[in-house]
C-alpha cells in the first residue's frame, strides 16, 4: 500500500499572531506555479513557521496525523497522555513507541500553536 505523500506548511501572522495552516500533495508541490503561489499567499500573511510531512495515518476520529502534531494516546499505564509525533531512524515515532503501535489516537494541535498541551 502507498502511502499518500502531503506537507502541511504553518505560517504566523506577525502582528496578530493568528496560524494559518494549508496541506499540499506532492502533485500540487511539483506544479509549476506552486512556489509562485506559496510566496505570495504566506508574504501576505506573515513568516513562514513549519512545514510538516503527513504520516499516512488517521486518527481514531479520522483526521490525519502530521509530524509535529500533539497526540493524546494510551500510556504503558493504561491511562492517556499527550505525545508529540517525531521523524527518527525511518519511521514516525513518539516518546513512548512508533506511531503506528499507539492505540486510541486522538490529534489534539501541533507543537507550534499548541505547545501548552504538553505540560498538561
């Protein structure tokens, strides 16, 4: 099974603060006027803050899964906690296993405009 390749890119408006996210697929990044389109839309808005690639995983809600989102999943005590989904050694992991042997996944923001939630 492929999986389908897609980038979420984050940009920060300076003076309101307010995130602005938009996914593209690799079709739309390798479209001629891609780079065009992006400068101008994120010049508009404010600076350029992430791009995060997507797993080709789901949540349990069916919301898909980015590199640098904020999960909250089972723990090895059976309880929940909020992890965040990293890149290491060729897969998508977290602090407590790789991503896809996590249970009951529920993305809950990313490490850029949520960063509150992992204190909790």
């Amino acid at each position: 099974m492929k999986r389908e390749i897609k980038f979420s890119y984050i940009a920060q408006h300076e003076e309101t603060g307010l995130f602005m996210e938009q996914i593209f697929t690799m079709e739309e990044i390798e479209g001629s006027d891609f780079l065009n389109q992006w400068r101008k839309t994120f010049k508009r808005f404010g600076k350029w803050i992430a791009r995060r690639q997507y797993t080709g995983l789901k949540d349990k809600n069916g919301k898909e899964i980015y590199e640098g989102d904020i999960v909250n999943t089972k723990d090895f005590n059976g309880g929940f906690t909020n992890v965040v989904v990293e890149w290491d050694d060729a897969q998508f992991t977290t602090i407590i296993k790789p991503l896809n042997r996590l249970i009951d996944i529920v993305v809950i923001g990313n490490i850029y405009e949520n960063k509150e939630l992992l204190d909790k």
